[in-house]
C-alpha cells in the first residue's frame, strides 16, 4: 500500500522547483508499471486528515504486506502514524520526494523513522521506485 499525506495531491503544481512537475497521478502510474514488473499488487490511498490515514493503515493491516509511506507533513508532528504502523506490525518504508535533511530545521525530525525499516528521501518520484524495490526485498527475506 502506498500512502500519501497532506499536499501531495497538490503534485505538480505545487513548488515544482521542490516536488517536482509530476502529478500523483503521474507517481502511481510509474509504481503501478514497475509493480507490475515485480508481480506486486499495489493500493493507493491519499489524505489531508491525519486520522482518516490512521484509520487506512489500521483497516488494511491484514489485506497488505507492506507500506509505503509519505506522510508529508504528518512525518514531523504525527505520533499517532507511526503508532498505528508500530501498533498493526507493518513493515513500511518512509519516502520523500525532497531531502528533508536540506530544507528548514523544522523538517529535520521525522517521527515517522521509528516506525520504518528505512528511509528514502531527495530522489524525487524515484524515492517510490527505490522504496518499492527495499520493501519488496524486504518482505522476501
């Protein structure tokens, strides 16, 4: 399952010159072909509520393997994310389209880290890529 937070449907318009130009929708369609690749089936769900992505991760805990994550915002201020991946025993790799270690002081703490077996971040929409290809290795393990 791929998850995504606050903003992120705003891709493409949203400071490109961070984001980059491609839409969410762009995102999925790249997963969706290498997951198909990789005999993975993908789900995707995006929100600006915090408690709605919870309540996502909670319901979904027997139906998928993995968890894909940009909680965007939510990565600096949610506890209740990464209680939820902690609490239904995910494995879930925390993603970043930017290298939040660059950007302002405030988006140098992730408390979503904790929760994740790794994290990938200032690759741009290869960050997805890269992090669908650690998770899937992962969970074959």
């Amino acid at each position: 399952m791929i998850i995504n937070g606050p903003n992120l449907s705003l891709l493409g318009s949203r400071e490109p010159d961070i984001y980059g130009k491609e839409t969410l929708k762009d995102i999925e369609e790249m997963i969706s072909s290498m997951a198909e690749d990789l005999k993975a089936d993908m789900l995707f769900f995006q929100s600006n509520v915090e408690g709605e992505i919870v309540n996502k991760i909670i319901e979904e805990k027997d139906r998928v393997d993995g968890i894909i994550i940009n909680a965007g915002a939510y990565t600096h201020t949610s506890v209740a994310i990464p209680d939820a991946i902690k609490a239904t025993e995910s494995t879930a790799v925390e993603v970043h389209l930017s290298n939040i270690y660059r950007r302002e002081i405030e988006r140098h703490t992730s408390l979503l880290s904790a929760a994740c077996i790794g994290q990938i971040s200032g690759f741009g929409a290869n960050s997805y890529l890269l992090a669908l290809r650690a998770l899937i290795n992962e969970l074959n393990k």
